[in-house]
C-alpha cells in the first residue's frame, strides 16, 4: 500500500550548514561536530519540512569528515562524507559515490537533490524518485570563472540534466538556460528560493533624520561575476556628496585584508568601506536590519539570489543588474528594486543617490514593494507548499 508523504522519508542531498540544526540534534557536550559547506536554501527548506512533522535524512559533504559521519536527532538525520581537496579533479566522483552508497543503505522513499552537480548525480545513482533542483545556469557561471573546476562542473550540469527524470530551477532564467544549452526537454518546474517568517518579522530600528546613510553587499567571492570593484567605484561617487555614507560588505572574500580590501586599497576606495566578510548567518541577518538602508547587488550573473530575497523581506530596497540573469525575475522587473546597467558605476551610483540616498520616501515605497513581492513569493511556507505537491506527484507517478 502507498505511504502517505507524512509516512515517508524525504532525503535532502546538498551543502548545509550544521549550526542550523543544533537545536534538533543530540550533540555530545564539547565534542566538535562537522560544520558543513554553507548552503542557505537547504537549510531553510529542511527546517521548515522537519517544523511541518516530515521525517528527514540530509546527506552532504565536509572536508573535516576523515570518511562518513552521522548526527541525529527527533525526525532528523545528517550523515557527511568526506570532502577531498581538489575534487573536481575527478568530477567529484568519490564524493558522488560516497552519498550514492549512503543513500542506498538509508533507503528513503523520496530524494531531493539540490544543484546539478555531485549531489544530483548521487542521487541519480540510486534509482529511488526523485526531484533534481538547479540554482544555476552552469553555461553562463562558466563564462565568468574559466577555471578548470568550472570546466569540470558544467561537465558534471550535462551529465546530470541529461539523467534528471523530475527538474526544477530556482528562476525562470535557469529553466530557460537548461531548455536551450543543456537540451533539457521535459518540462521543469519554477520553484524560488524562500525565506522564513523569522526574517518577514524582524523590527528595524528608526534612524534619526540625520543619521549616516549606510550601503550594504552581500557577495560570495571575488571575481568578474560578482562584480565587487563595481560596488565599490560606485559608492566613491556617492561619497563626494555624502562623504560620511558607509558601506558594508559582506560575504567570502571581503573580509579584512582580503580580496576585496587589498584591491580597494590599491586603488584608493577603501575610504568609508567595512570589509566584514563572512558572518554566520544569523549575525549577518541581524546587522542587515539593524544597520542597512540600501543593498547594492552588483553581480553580473546570479540565478536567483539569497542576499536580494534577504533584503527584500526585511523592506531594504535593492539596487541590482537589469541583465543580471535571474535578478530582474526576483524584483519582479524593477517593481519590487531598482534595475541599473551595473557595468556602469556610475549609473549604480545615480540610483543610489538620486532615487535612494536623496529621497527616504522613495526608499521606504521600494522596500515595502519589494517586502510584499517576497511575502507572496519567496515566503518559506509558498515554497515549501510548492515542493511537497511536487514531491508527491512525482511519488504518485512512481506507484503507478
């Protein structure tokens, strides 16, 4: 007889991050645990399914896990396989191997897997129903980062998409991006990233009239992609009429003394700048809220953003690229933020006055606009709603 979804257990494979799941887990006192690689959107859709009562199994990789290691806790269990240096090398294939055989010895009754790359080939292995998620356009992240582990991974995109029998994209860019270049023909399924009502309900504190008016960005390593110096040479410009305007940059790659810091010092920008870098996550959403006017999104190529939805719920306004891949789609073509040429940093810096800096009514109607779009949109709960009917359609089809 069929299980209800209730019954079954659902296997998220994909980067998480451990601290998210302390309060579920039965940690020894004192005993180091494998931290994880990051990866917001599994972390907040696996608490939500685990708050909804769903029995879960979270497979995933660490590089401090010598071979597998296993954390549990009431309806949740965590095993990690070791993350070798340099895996790309062999495409990931040990690592694919390793949660393959983790998920065999599991047996859930349903995978999802996020990401076109180890994970969905882990779960592809299995031959158990499955739900493949992409968060990116591998084609267009490569033209950014030609590296060899970039070759690797759009090699690795093929390979999955070609195997993936359920698909779903995080943007409409990314579908349309696997339907043209990876010759995906089934159809895919539109399913955002979400965020949690914690962060929809989270108070900003007001600012006297005369208060600094601070930027934020919010970027995951320095490169041609992320566009960081753009960010930066805009807000020079913003400085010669504010000149006691900061802004705060956070994420891999800009912290102190980093990447970003020593090209801003190079070139005479590090004025008014605090290179935060990485923060973990419920501290950066803090500072967001208690410190940020405007996020400045200044990427060339995104699929759909965690740092805007951030923004977004919380009523910042965003800044962010009118061709930058997925980004227009999240600020609903400019209803819900600004769209700028972000190649020009001076048409970054036009908007971040004239429309934002200069006018606080202005800002107040575009983070309240963009609230509401990521309330109805992006909500934790809308998305999840949106998985679970897909997971047991694709179940029901598995039984039939």
């Amino acid at each position: 007889m069929k299980k209800a979804l209730k019954d079954c257990t659902i296997a998220l494979v994909g980067p998480i991050e451990t601290e998210n799941f302390l309060d579920i887990l039965k940690l020894p006192q004192g005993q180091p645990y494998p931290k994880g690689l990051g990866g917001s959107p599994v972390n907040l859709l696996a608490l939500e399914l685990h708050k909804r009562g769903y029995n879960l199994l979270l497979c995933s990789e660490d590089p401090m896990v010598e071979d597998e290691a296993c954390l549990q806790g009431e309806r949740l269990k965590i095993r990690f396989v070791h993350y070798r240096p340099r895996p790309a090398r062999s495409f990931f294939r040990e690592e694919s191997a390793r949660m393959a055989k983790v998920l065999l010895e599991e047996q859930p009754d349903f995978i999802h897997a996020h990401w076109t790359y180890e994970f969905a080939l882990a779960a592809e292995a299995t031959g158990i129903p499955q739900l493949i998620t992409a968060h990116d356009a591998p084609l267009n992240v490569l033209k950014y980062n030609f590296i060899p582990f970039r070759i690797a991974r759009t090699l690795m995109a093929y390979v999955a998409v070609a195997r993936a029998s359920n698909l779903s994209a995080v943007a409409p860019y990314v579908a349309e991006h696997l339907k043209k270049f990876l010759f995906y023909r089934k159809p895919i399924t539109i399913i955002p990233n979400g965020m949690p009502d914690q962060i929809f309900n989270r108070s900003r504190p007001p600012k006297p009239a005369d208060a600094p008016i601070v930027f934020a960005s919010i970027l995951v390593g320095w490169s041609g992609r992320k566009n960081g110096e753009a960010a930066l040479l805009a807000f020079a410009l913003v400085r010669k009429r504010y000149p006691d305007a900061r802004l705060l940059m956070f994420g891999d790659c800009h912290g102190p003394g980093q990447e970003a810091e020593q090209w801003a010092r190079r070139h005479d920008l590090q004025h008014g700048v605090e290179f935060a870098g990485h923060l973990p996550y419920q501290q950066l959403i803090a500072r967001l809220s208690r410190e940020v006017d405007i996020l400045v999104h200044p990427a060339l190529e995104e699929a759909q953003p965690m740092s805007l939805i951030e923004a977004m719920a919380m009523g910042i306004p965003v800044i962010a690229g009118k061709n930058s891949g997925g980004v227009p789609w999240t600020l609903d073509n400019g209803a819900a933020g600004m769209l700028v040429d972000v190649t020009q940093p001076q048409e970054m810096a036009a908007a971040m006055l004239l429309r934002l800096a200069d006018d606080p009514a202005e800002r107040l109607r575009l983070g309240e606009a963009g609230r509401s779009k990521a309330r109805n949109t992006f909500h934790i709960s809308v998305v999840t709603d949106a998985y679970v009917d897909c997971y047991q359609k694709i179940l029901q089809a598995a039984h039939t």
